[in-house]
C-alpha cells in the first residue's frame, strides 16, 4: 500500500490544477447513460432515505440524473471547483463540499458517512508525474471515498476503461507534453482535438479491478463491462479495446 504524507498530497492537488482550471473553463457535461447500472446497483441495494455522495459531482448533471433513476432524497456533491458547485446546488437542492478526493484532512472533515459513494469518471483525471504516480493517487481516492462509507454501504466506481496498457501510456505522455507547449487542445485532421488538456491516465478494466482487489475490508459485489466502438483514430494509435466499466465495491467490517 502507497503512504502519502502531507507534502505527497499538496504536491497532487497542485499538479492536478490544470485540470481544476479545465472544468472550471468548459464545464463540460458527460453523458450519464453510463450510470444506468449505478441506478440499478442502488435501486437493488438501497432504499430512497438513503444517502449517496457524488465525487467530483461536476455541474449537478449525475446526481440529476440518480434522483430522478433511484429517487433518493440525501444527495450531496463533492467538487475542486466552486463554480461547479454553485450550479450543481442550484441544479440538485444538495449540501456540497469543496475539496479534493486525494485529501485526507478534507475527507476527515465531511461531517457525514454515506450508503452509497459515486467516483464517476474521476480517476483517470487524478495526475501525477508518471503513469505509476498517477494510479497510486486512484488508488488513495478510492480509499478515501471508503473511508466516507458506512459499513456496508457502497462504493460505485465508473470510469471510461482502454486497452492495451502501453496505448495508454503514450496518450498520457503525448497530453502531458502537449501542456508544456500550448494551453490548447491540439486538432488532429481537422476535427479531432483530444490532445492537450486536461491530461488523463486511463485504465484498463483488468487493472481497475486488480487495484481493488489489493484493498482491505471491501468486496467487489458488481461489475458492469460495455464494449464501445472504437474511432479510425483510436485504431491507428494502437488502441484495441474501449469499455464502459461499471465496478461496484461493498465497505465489509471483517
């Protein structure tokens, strides 16, 4: 298991700053069909006075989307960016929290424990100088978000997942270089402007679950994997599989 001191932690939350001014700029809205199995998940397990907490919660626009699935009515929202949050309070009537996943003392002052926890589309935006760096940070938020878990209440983890690793690793660096060169998003022939900001490190769905399953006192009770068509270009730089994975984790006490 990785230990961050209080130095480790200032550095991430300093390095990810691009990323924070990025959503603050666009405020981009990603599509919540992917939480369709999240809806599921707490429709099964939970019940409508239950709470859930959003992590990077973003605009408002997925816990819109879970109350209006699930009809829970303890909804709270956890962002970087204030502007964020403003329109996701507007947006949902929720308490919200500013501050970072990869916090500790931040994560210790959230007054409130939680059934379940959303890390929607977040750790692929936790960067650090190298891709090791970078999934050591996911994996102290996902321990975080269980530390904001009641016992038995879980964690849905739904992140955007590639294959193989090393596609991966040369998007990471090329992003990572392109933001030393120009602030903006690099247009490849024409149309497709994915490189530069905000710098990213996928997963595959492979690794996601081996990380958790690394983790103690929690259990991965369901998992949802979607096949995604891959683009001309996503084939061109080596990419064979795009996935939505879906993962969820139950907080055990033994």
């Amino acid at each position: 298991m990785v230990a961050y001191d209080d130095r480790n932690i200032c550095r991430a939350i300093k390095m990810n700053k691009n990323s924070v001014d990025y959503f603050d700029k666009y405020t981009p809205e990603y599509a919540v069909s992917r939480l369709e199995y999240a809806a599921t998940i707490i429709n099964q397990y939970g019940h409508k006075q239950n709470s859930l907490i959003d992590i990077g919660c973003g605009t408002g626009n997925t816990l819109e989307f879970i109350k209006n699935k699930t009809g829970l009515e303890n909804l709270y929202g956890v962002d970087v960016s204030q502007g964020c949050l403003l329109k996701a309070k507007a947006r949902v009537n929720c308490d919200t929290f500013l501050g970072s996943v990869l916090d500790n003392n931040f994560i210790k002052e959230i007054p409130k424990r939680f059934d379940f926890v959303l890390l929607s589309a977040v750790l692929h935006h936790l960067i650090g100088k190298t891709r090791k760096e970078s999934r050591n940070y996911s994996l102290l938020a996902i321990l975080n978000c269980l530390k904001l878990l009641k016992d038995n209440g879980c964690l849905i983890i739904a992140e955007p997942t590639f294959c193989p690793s090393i596609a991966m690793d040369i998007v990471f660096y090329i992003k990572k270089l392109s933001t030393k060169i120009t602030s903006r998003r690099i247009p490849i022939f024409g149309k497709w402007n994915n490189i530069g900001a905000p710098v990213v490190s996928y997963f595959s769905d492979e690794q996601l679950i081996e990380m958790i399953n690394t983790i103690q006192h929690c259990q991965i009770i369901g998992k949802d994997i979607k096949e995604i068509r891959l683009s001309l270009l996503c084939r061109l730089v080596l990419i064979r599989h795009r996935r939505e994975t879906t993962i969820v984790v139950r907080k055990t006490t033994d």
